[in-house]
C-alpha cells in the first residue's frame, strides 16, 4: 500500500496508524480496527508478489489503546491484550494520580525449554 504524508493510502481515505520499526521488525498501531483489517490484507497481498509471507504467530490483531479497557469492559471481556515488542511486554495502563492512559513496559519473561541430557 503506498500512502502519501496526509496518511492517504492509495486513494481509499484518510488512515491513522503510528509505526514502530527495528531492523526487520516492526509494528503498527491504527485507530480503527478496519483500517488494521484492510492494511494487514494489502500487506499481505504485496509481500505476496515477493514470494514473502507474515508469520501468522508473529501477526496478531489486537485491541489495545486508551479506548481498549473502556471497550472490553463494556463486552465483558477483561483487561485488553498484551503484545511483546523488542523484549518488552507492552500493556495498557493507567496513571495513578490522574487516571490518563499509559503505556506500561515491563521486560518479557523468556521460557526457555531445557532438555534432559542423556
């Protein structure tokens, strides 16, 4: 999908999405999850012309955001999701004094599967 610096992405509309990127990894965050939709399918679709594909355990669509514990509370659907990125665990929190919205990052705990030895 190539867009222009106004977030208009070939044509179909104004998109808010922030980008995070370190060598070959990166991530995404849009306002709406229909933008994430149709950017994950056009992605998709372009890496496919390169014979490359997205891992579909590295690739989740998630809710996460100010709006998201405000959301899933309404559903009925606990605390909003995590995603871990460049070995933090990213989760969406709150500031005590104010109650705003944060980003809260805490190292990712690493499980590392130990083999017996023969």
């Amino acid at each position: 999908m190539v867009g222009d610096e106004e977030g208009h992405a070939a044509g179909r509309g104004l998109m808010w999405a922030e980008v995070w990127r370190y060598a070959d990894d990166f991530g995404m965050g849009f306002q709406h999850r229909a933008d994430a939709e149709r950017f994950l399918s056009e992605l998709r679709e372009r890496l496919a012309k390169f014979g490359l594909e997205l891992h579909p355990d590295k690739t989740p669509l998630i809710e996460f955001g100010r709006d998201a514990a405000r959301g899933r509370k309404q559903r009925g659907e606990g605390k909003p999701e995590t995603f871990t990125f460049l070995g933090f665990t990213h989760h969406c929190g709150e500031r005590h004094k104010r109650g705003t919205f944060t980003v809260r990052r805490i190292t990712a705990l690493m499980t590392a599967s130990v083999g017996t030895r023969d």
